[in-house]
C-alpha cells in the first residue's frame, strides 16, 4: 500500500523549503544564519517525508471507519516516529534556536520577510510537536488494535 503524505501538507513543506531557499540567498548575516538554518532543516525534512507524516494520509480513511489489511504497513512507519520522537523534538529545538538567530539577524539588517518565514516556520515545528507526530503516533496504536494479526502484516 502506498501512503502519501496529506497533500496541504506536502505543499506547506514545499513552501517552506522554497523560503528557506531564498532566505539563504538574503546575502549578509541572514543568509549565512539561513544557511545555518538549512543545514539543521534537511536532514529533519527528510525523516518527517520518510515516516512521520505519510502516516496521516490515512486519516480521511480512518476517520470513516475503513480499515484494510495494507495499512499495517503504515506501523512500521509509526513506530520509528515513536522511537525516534525524543530526537526529532530535539532536532525542533535546535532548530528554533537556529531561527530565533535568524529573526535577530533579520531585523538587524531590515529583512521582516525573512523575521515572517522564521516565525512561520516556527509555529510549523509546534503544529507538528501538538498535532502531527502525535496524530501519527496514534494512528498507529489505533491499527495496531484495530487490525487482527497486524504484528504478522507489519514484519
């Protein structure tokens, strides 16, 4: 079975890795901070792609109560978010850190767009932190109880 990330989702990543791109092309002490930024952002991107948000794309489908054997695939996914949460929430405060110097340098050099982006994607990371991992995390607790033999599907 193939899970797809929510496509508003999909979007507002795409948006944000496009600021971010810009943003580290702002020259001075924003670009080099936004370059900073970039550096944390990719690798954390790329695991939130890879298994903690594809997850919620059964959310439209749960929500109606329809359940397929395919989507205990989707546990091996929800369980690497779980174990890997301490360190994906750390990774969004070493992040958060690397914006609040983003927002500082910006307004140092009258860049608000960029003092925005940073805010922005800040309130990003605290939608994920109280909404999406969790939301992630419990729908695979709810599979788990939901799908006879699921153990057997996901090995």
């Amino acid at each position: 079975m193939n899970f797809q990330i929510p496509p508003t989702l999909k979007a507002e990543h795409e948006e944000l890795h496009g600021e971010l791109a810009r943003a580290t092309k702002a020259g001075g002490r924003t670009g080099e901070t936004a370059k900073a930024v970039a550096k944390l952002m990719h690798p954390h991107f790329v695991k939130e792609e890879e298994y903690a948000l594809p997850p919620l794309g059964l959310l439209p489908a749960l929500s109606q109560g329809k359940l397929q054997a395919g989507m205990a695939e989707v546990i091996k996914m929800t369980d690497k978010l779980e174990s890997d949460l301490p360190h994906m929430l750390a990774e969004h405060k070493d992040i958060v850190t690397a914006l609040q110097r983003l927002i500082e340098a910006a307004k140092a050099e009258d860049k608000p767009e960029y003092v925005h982006f940073a805010e922005k994607l800040m309130a990003h990371a605290r939608t994920e932190e109280e909404v999406s991992y969790p939301t992630a995390v419990l729908i695979g607790r709810y599979l788990k109880a939901a799908l006879p033999n699921q153990k057997n599907m996901a090995a």
